[in-house]
C-alpha cells in the first residue's frame, strides 16, 4: 500500500519541513523529522501495517519535539512576562 513507500514518507517530511519554514515554532518541525525517520525506517527494511508505522510515526515526532522544547524552550520554571504591549503607542 502507499503508507509502506519509503519515499512517500521522506516527501511527507520534507513538505512538512516546508510548512515549518511558513509557520514557525518549532510545531511541524517534529512531524517532518518523525515522518523522515519512519521513511528511513522503511527503506532500510521495517516491514510493518499502517498502525504500527502510525505509532512509530507519533512516538518519534514527539521525541524529537520534546527535543526541540526542552533545547529552544523557556528554561524551567520561568515564565514569559510581557512588560509591553504592541498596541501601545
């Protein structure tokens, strides 16, 4: 089935990483690494059904997210104050 081609999943990741570049905040950013390394996986010989390949999709895409949230987040236990508003003059 499609869900089994390897390169369908590298392309998924990549237009993901394009959606990234568009909208910013590291969001699609983990989905796109999560839908490349399932491709990867698949090439190099995962043979595995559409729920499997899902799990192993959204396990890898929040890794690399919490990734990203714990190297570019806030650092623990602070908060973001906002001392001024852009609708301010």
């Amino acid at each position: 089935m499609i869900w089994s081609v390897w390169w369908i999943w590298v392309v998924a990741g990549l237009l993901l990483g394009i959606v990234e570049i568009l909208v910013p905040g590291f969001v699609f950013l983990g989905f796109a690494v999560g839908a490349v390394a399932t491709g990867l996986l698949i090439w190099i010989g995962l043979e595995a059904g559409l729920p499997l390949l899902l799990v192993l999709f959204a396990l890898m895409s929040l890794a690399v997210w919490l990734a990203l949230r714990r190297m570019f987040g806030l650092p623990s236990g602070s908060v973001k104050i906002w001392d001024r508003d852009i609708n301010d003059n």
